[in-house]
C-alpha cells in the first residue's frame, strides 16, 4: 500500500499547478488502475483482491490529495482547509475508486491465479481506450475533439502504446503459462 501512497504523490508532483502537458500527464486515468490491478494481483488470498484493488486505489488518491493539497496555491489558509478543498473537488474521483478499485483488483487476482487472457485485454483496453474516451468527451462538451487530446497527441499515443505492449506481455505469459499446462 506504501507503493501505491508513492505513486499518488508522484502524480501530483507530475501534474504540478496549472495546464499544460503535466497537467495532461498527471491527469491520465489508466495508471490509477493499473495500481488496483497490480495490488489485487499481488494479493496473497485471491478472494480479498477486490478489496484490496479497491484499498491500494484509496491510499494513491489519499497521497495524491495530501500532496496537492501542499503543492497547489489555493489561497490563504491552512492546510486542513487546502486538503478540504481538494478532496472535495476529488469527490467523484474517490467515489469512482470504489467501482474502479474492486474490479480491476479482481482483474489482478484472476490474472494472478489464471492467467486470464481476459485480464489481459483489460489492462490493455483501459490503457488504448482512454484517448477515445476523452475525445468522445471533449466532442460531447463541443470542444469538437479539440484539447489535451489534439495538444499532445504524443502523450495520448504514449498510453495507447503502453497498452498495446503490456497487453502483448501479459498474452504472451498467459500462452507459455497455459503451454506448461
């Protein structure tokens, strides 16, 4: 859970204050549930990798709010208040985790006892089909595709490729696992 605390402050490190391509970065949805994957995978008892999914998603946001609650300038008050203020405008983020959370670290856990291709894909879908899904989004809202997506299309094709090569990995120890069988 440690590692998982890390990594919610390294990506609020990375996002810093204001827009640009760390912002874009540090927004980038597909790590988060990578971490759920990876807890619920590394997860002793296969039937607690949900809760442990859902745990590790926790402890990262919890970093994450903490730290930026110490990087962004949100005026002058006291820390308690800038923590208040950012994990109130995380609210949909740490309500999402507890969807997110149990089923990729189901995902984790089938993968780590099975194998499952089907674990497989996932990881490689939430990695490929994030850029679809904000360019979907930023159409819907009338930006008509245009921003973070159009503005660094090398971060979008990034996590489209990270994907694609962890999927490949995974499928590949999935054949040789099940080709030991």
């Amino acid at each position: 859970m440690l590692a998982a605390v890390w990594f919610g402050i390294a990506m609020a490190a990375i996002k810093g204050q204001g827009a640009g391509a760390r912002d874009a970065l540090g927004n980038i949805s597909a790590p988060w549930l990578l971490i759920a994957f990876l807890a619920g995978a590394s997860s002793e008892r296969r039937r607690w990798a949900p809760v442990v999914g859902l745990v590790a998603t926790v402890a990262a946001l919890i970093g994450f709010y903490i730290a930026e609650s110490r990087l962004l300038d949100l005026g002058q008050h006291s820390w308690l208040v800038d923590l208040q203020l950012t994990l109130r405008a995380g609210g949909v983020y740490l309500l999402s985790a507890l969807v997110s959370g149990p089923i990729f670290g189901a995902l984790g856990g089938m993968w780590a006892s099975r194998r499952s291709r089907f674990a497989a894909v996932a990881v490689a879908l939430m990695f490929a089909a994030e850029p679809v899904a904000v360019w979907l989004y930023q159409d819907e809202q009338g930006a008509g595709g245009v921003g973070v997506l159009t503005h660094y299309p090398w971060i979008w094709g990034s996590e489209v490729l990270v994907g694609v090569i962890v999927a490949t990995l995974f499928m590949r120890r999935a054949s040789a696992a099940r080709a030991r069988v």
